[in-house]
C-alpha cells in the first residue's frame, strides 16, 4: 500500500470516528494519526519513511516485527 493510501485511510477513520464519538478533530492528533499510518510499511525499502531514515530497513525486516498488532 502507498503512503498516501495509509494516510488517507487513517484520517478519515479517525474523521469518522470523531463525529461518532463526538470528538474534536484537532491538529495535534491528525498530525498523530499521520505519521503513526506510516509505521506498518516503515521497514519497506520502498517506503517513504524508509527514504528518509534509510538505516531503518536495515533494522527491521519487512513484514515483521512492525506488521504486528502486539507493537
């Protein structure tokens, strides 16, 4: 999945979310959501946190320890 997809897809989750627990949608915490969608594909060689941070996909190995719902 392409960052822009993980992005998309956790903002309006947490959009929709918002308006049904009647929740402020505030800066700070779509800010949050933004960076922690692209933490699944962090270790990915293609990702765009991984072209930043390239040491990071030589940490982790894709599809491991960061793909698991116990992090």
């Amino acid at each position: 999945m392409l960052a822009i997809n993980h992005v998309t897809l956790a903002t309006a989750a947490t959009f929709g979310a918002s308006i049904y627990f009647d929740k402020p949608f505030f800066l700070p915490f779509i800010v949050f959501v933004t960076f922690s969608s692209l933490l699944p594909d962090v270790d990915h060689p293609g990702s765009e946190v991984s072209n930043y941070f390239p040491f990071v996909n030589k940490v982790f190995k894709h599809r491991g320890v960061t793909h698991s719902f116990l992090v």
